[in-house]
C-alpha cells in the first residue's frame, strides 16, 4: 500500500513535464516496480531504459530496448515496452523481459555506470 501511495505521489508530480519526459519517467516507474515485484533477491537501484542500440519513445509509446537495473554492485539486463493513455498521464499496456547479470567487460560498452 505505501508503494501504491508513493507511486501515485510521484505520477502526480510528472504531470508538469514535456510529454515525452512524462513517458520516460511514468515508464521507467512500472519498469522498477515490475523488476521489484519480479526479481525480489536482486530490487532495483538504478536504471539505464535504454543501451547503446536503443529504444525510442513516440507518441504515446516507449520501446526500451538494450537496457540494465542496478542492484549492488551488479547489473542486469532488462528490456520493456510500455504504452501510456492519450493524455500521458497512467501506464495502459506493459510488457518486461528481465535478463541475467551484464559481465563487467560489457559495462563500458553498455555506458553502465562502474562503482
């Protein structure tokens, strides 16, 4: 329920965002979300939606494509599609695919952040 209160919080203070950071940043929420609720042994401390091969955010859709969360010291491959309502104000569709561990040698590569 505080996730809940919390989430909502946050939506409410994306509405003064361009539409396209809305998206971002509505999307990027029911990425971490899912990822803690799909990976509890590994929850999300950062995010990077998108890797050097893209993803794209267009209309009222973002593809990330390539990405990574960040739990310790470690990162972990994710890609996720995710569709807003017209006004960009919910997150309508959603679809995740959580991968394994990013070797290290792949982080500089990935423009992953190091310790």
């Amino acid at each position: 329920l505080d996730s809940q209160r919390a989430l909502y919080g946050a939506q409410q203070a994306l509405i003064n965002l361009p539409v396209k950071r809305r998206i971002l940043q509505l999307c990027n929420l029911k990425a971490l979300e899912q990822i803690r609720s799909q990976r509890p042994d590994t929850p999300p401390e950062g995010l990077v939606p998108f890797g050097p091969r893209g993803g794209f955010i267009a209309k009222n859709r973002m593809d990330a494509s390539g990405g990574a969360y960040q739990n310790k010291s470690n990162w972990y491959d994710v890609d996720f599609n995710c569709v807003v309502n017209e006004d960009a104000t919910e997150v309508t569709s959603f679809s995740i695919a959580i991968g394994g561990e990013v070797p290290k040698a792949a982080w500089k590569e990935r423009r992953l952040p190091g310790n």
